[in-house]
C-alpha cells in the first residue's frame, strides 16, 4: 500500500523530520501535536490553553485527512503532571463524541519546546 503524507496549514508545521499525518489505506497516523499555535508557532500559555490547542492541531490534521476527531480509534496523550489528567478528560469530552476512542496517558518529564501536554493519534476513515 502507498502512503499519502497529510498536511494542514491549520495546524502547526512539523518541527522535525516527520509528517503531521500519513495515511495508509483506511488509517490514518496523526503525529504528536503540542501547544502551538499555528500562525505563530509560539507554544500558548497555561494548561487548559494547551490541551485546548492540542485538540484544535488534532482536530485541524484529521480534517486534512478527510476525517473527524469522531474517526479517531486510539490516542496517546503524554502529560508532564499527572495531575492534569482529570483537566485532560474534562477538556477532551468536548472535542470527541461517545463512544470515546481508546488512550493512554503517560507521564513524562518533558516534552517539546517545555510544551505541557502532546497527544497523538489513529484514525480509521473506513466507512
């Protein structure tokens, strides 16, 4: 099967070697998105606006790829407090509809730019 690299200018540019997403048939792989906003690419400031901002990138990819964040079957959310994870959930359940998709999240001491929260994605587009 080919890949197809997606792109959106809603959501911010990659700040490495990788795509935002790559479709492989039915399924998409959306990359880890942190706080940024796109215009700027400057990392948003405090917790709720940076899970607010992951989801928004998220959301902007999967639209990319002819998609919702309603197709998304699995995430992977990395928190530097697991503290936030109830404001995760809570911030979350805005974005997605019942049933949610599946996740982990993890615990890491840092990520990207001193970004607070980054998720990623699968996105199954089968209809």
């Amino acid at each position: 099967m080919s890949k197809t690299i997606i792109h959106s200018p809603r959501a911010p540019a990659a700040i490495g070697a990788y795509s935002q997403a790559v479709r492989v048939g039915d399924t998409v792989y959306l990359s880890g998105q942190i706080g940024l906003e796109p215009s700027t690419m400057l990392l948003v400031d405090g917790i709720d606006a940076q899970i607010g901002r992951v989801l928004e990138n998220l959301k902007a990819v999967a639209e990319a790829a002819g998609g919702s964040l309603n197709d998304v079957v699995k995430a992977t959310v990395f928190l530097t407090d697991l503290g936030n994870f109830a404001k995760f959930n809570e911030i979350m359940s805005r974005y997605f509809a019942e049933p949610y998709p599946a996740r982990a999240v993890v615990g890491v001491a840092a990520l990207p730019r001193g970004a607070l929260v980054e998720a990623d994605a699968i996105m199954n587009l089968a209809r």
